[in-house]
C-alpha cells in the first residue's frame, strides 16, 4: 500500500487562482517532485500535488516544451517520468563534476550479459551459460545486483528450482527504457552484426 505523503495544507486545487496561473503552478509543482527525486515518480503519485482536474499527461507535455533548449528534459522511463540530463552533455558531466558513485563502469561483457537477461527474462545461470558458452561468474552477477540493474526473478520450475534473474527499473532508468518493449529488435541487432 501506497503512503499517502501528501501535506494536509496543500492546496491542491487553487481554485481562487487564474486557470493559466494555476496550470503553470501545477506544472512547476511537478518540476520540482521531478527535480527532488531520483527515480522516476508515476503519474498517480505526480497526481498528489496538483488539482483532481488536471491532466498529468499534458502538464508533462507542457513542462517538457517549457524546458526545450535546456541541458535537461523530461523523460518517461519505468512508468513514470524523471528530469535527466540530455546525453549531449555527458562529456561535460564527466569533466567537471564528481558523478563516481552514479557510473555504471560496465565492461562489454557485462553489458553483453544484461542484454541477454533483458531479452530472455527470467533466465538462470545456466541460460546464460548456453548463450555465452561458458560460466557466468557468481562476481560479475554479484556485481549486477548490487548495482540494481538485475533482481532475483521467479524460481525456474524444472529440478531443484534454480533462482532466475530479471532486469529492473534501475535498468530501464541506466538505458533510457521506458518498458523492456523499448529493447532494440533483435533482429535488427542481428542484421547489424551486434547480436548473433
């Protein structure tokens, strides 16, 4: 269950406001739900500080416009949305400020095996095994685990009820995903001699 987090004193509906005033209030509410956090925050939460009539949707659509031309944007990802930096300005970032703890320093194996979780999930240890051709290292998924990026999924339903891994939001969130339907086309990866 849900906690409802919103203050008693809130205004929600700011009925003796001018509606273009009100709607740029409740636009600048959410900015500042999406600038506090760092996960994305789902339109029913979103719904907490603006009136029972608004539209999430089009005040996103309307914050979003509002924020083009700026180093930072709106994005949808996981079911809901966050504000993040536009990839343009990463070299930036990475030049001047202290973003260590938030890089993922993922080699291309390890990417390589959160693809393949991605696109077989749930998979077991052995799954990944018959992918790659070889041992997954208890490390490397250790590794994905503590970064938040797989989770332990469903237990597989064949003898001795192996655990299975999935992705997780934190993994939509690293690749810019709003769901797993988001994943490029295996096939295309394929024709692109990205995937065998």
């Amino acid at each position: 269950m849900v906690k409802d987090r919103s203050a008693p004193d809130l205004d929600r509906e700011l009925s003796d406001v001018p509606p273009e005033q009100r709607w740029r209030e409740w636009m600048r509410r959410i900015e500042a739900v999406l600038f506090a956090t760092a996960s994305p925050v789902p339109p029913e939460e979103l719904a907490r500080v603006v009136g029972a009539g608004a539209a999430i949707d089009l005040l996103i659509e309307d914050l979003a416009a509002d924020l083009e031309g700026r180093s930072f944007e709106v994005a949808k990802v996981g079911g809901g949305w966050m504000l993040r930096t536009r990839a343009v300005y990463a070299p930036v970032i990475k030049a001047a400020a202290d973003v260590g703890d938030q890089l993922l320093g993922l080699s291309e194996f390890d990417i390589a095996v959160l693809a393949a979780v991605a696109y077989h999930q749930p998979i077991t240890r052995d799954g990944l095994k018959d992918i790659f051709g070889k041992e997954i290292s208890r490390d490397l998924i250790g590794r994905l685990y503590a970064a938040d990026l797989i989770a332990t999924g469903p237990r597989s339903p064949r003898r001795g009820a192996p655990y299975t891994f999935v992705t997780t939001e934190r993994f939509l969130v690293a690749f810019g995903l709003e769901t797993l339907r988001d994943l490029p086309d295996r096939e295309q990866l394929a024709d692109a001699g990205l995937m065998e």
